[in-house]
C-alpha cells in the first residue's frame, strides 16, 4: 500500500501516538435497541402487553429476567428505518460501527446474540462492533469527534459530555429527517 493510499496517519509526541482518520471524517456509531432494532415492540410482545410501559414495575423486572440467559436479542425484528439509516449513514460517512448496550446481568449472553443479530440483519456489515455499556468512551474513538445515533438521553449526554457530537433518534416516534437534518448540520458546521 503506497504511504498515500493509507487511510490513518500516525502521530508521535514523546509521550504516546495516537491514530487520527486523514480526512477526519467521523465515525457514526447506531445504537441497535429502538434505533435499529425493534426492542420495545419485541419486548412489548414478549410480555403479551400492547405497551411495555402497560408493565408495573415488578412485572417488568420479571419480564427482563425472563429474557436473561434466553436467545431474545437475536430475534428481534428490524425497526422500520434500519436498511434506511444504515444507506444514510454510509452515504455521510462512509461506513458505521455499532455501539450497543448489554442487558444488566446478561452481558456475556446478550452480546453474543446482538452479534448473531448484526451478521443475521445488517448489510452491509459493520465496520465494528462494540458491546459496551459505557458509550461516551467512545466519542473520540480514534482520535475523531464521532458521532452518536441513539435513543437514550443519558447516553446522549455522556457522548457529548465526552467531546462526540450526538443525535438523539427514536425509531418509534422520529422520522428520518431528523438524522438527514442533523448530518445537514454538522456538515454545515465542519465547513
């Protein structure tokens, strides 16, 4: 690969090196439950409720520990807008990574099958995927103000907290314009 053809260049101060994106286009990482994939409806249908929140709160502690352990996150369907999202978001940036959260005492199970569900929905595939409760770590992930995709305002607030520049989207209730207006002004603001 000639030096040119590189898409990282790496810089060295005396005390560490760190690896910045040459064009320094963001990375743009999708949160999968309520963005991409359909949690709150699968969630909804697992507990035979037509709203989640028709739940009280010690049937919905039961009914997240009946997920614990099971196959759930592999089977959720694609939220309306995931093949859309993911065409927009390549188009902006020119691929995506996933950023999604484990179940709290499930992590190990849960990642497991958001992974079978990424490879099973997905395509084209991410450019990586992390299963990490902690997202603000990386919203400057290689050295890149990155950007956020997702539908809770305390990972909102730790991604920008952080340095990342966040869209705050809920599949459920948000049209896709939201993102489109968003990518319209970060573009904007870049320039």
């Amino acid at each position: 690969m000639a030096p040119s053809d590189c898409p990282f260049k790496i810089f060295w101060n005396e005390n560490f090196k760190h690896i910045v994106s040459v064009d320094n286009r963001p990375i743009v990482f999708l949160d999968m439950d309520g963005v991409l994939a359909d949690f709150f409806g699968a969630f909804s249908n697992f507990a035979k409720v037509n709203h989640w929140k028709d739940l009280g709160p010690s049937e919905l502690a039961q009914t997240l520990d009946a997920i614990i352990g099971s196959d759930f996150f592999g089977t959720i369907p694609k939220t309306w807008c995931c093949d859309e999202l993911i065409k927009m978001t390549i188009d902006y940036a020119g691929g995506y990574s996933i950023l999604s959260s484990p179940l709290d005492g499930d992590e190990e199970n849960c990642a497991h099958w958001k992974r079978v569900w990424i490879n099973n929905n997905l395509s084209p595939p991410p450019s990586e995927i992390f299963i990490e409760r902690s997202k603000g770590d990386y919203a400057m992930h290689k050295g890149t103000k990155n950007i956020l995709i997702d539908d809770r305002p305390h990972n909102i607030y730790a991604w920008e907290k952080q340095g990342g520049i966040a869209i705050r989207f809920q599949a459920d209730q948000d049209k896709l314009e939201v993102i489109s207006s968003a990518f319209g002004q970060i573009t904007d603001s870049v320039i």
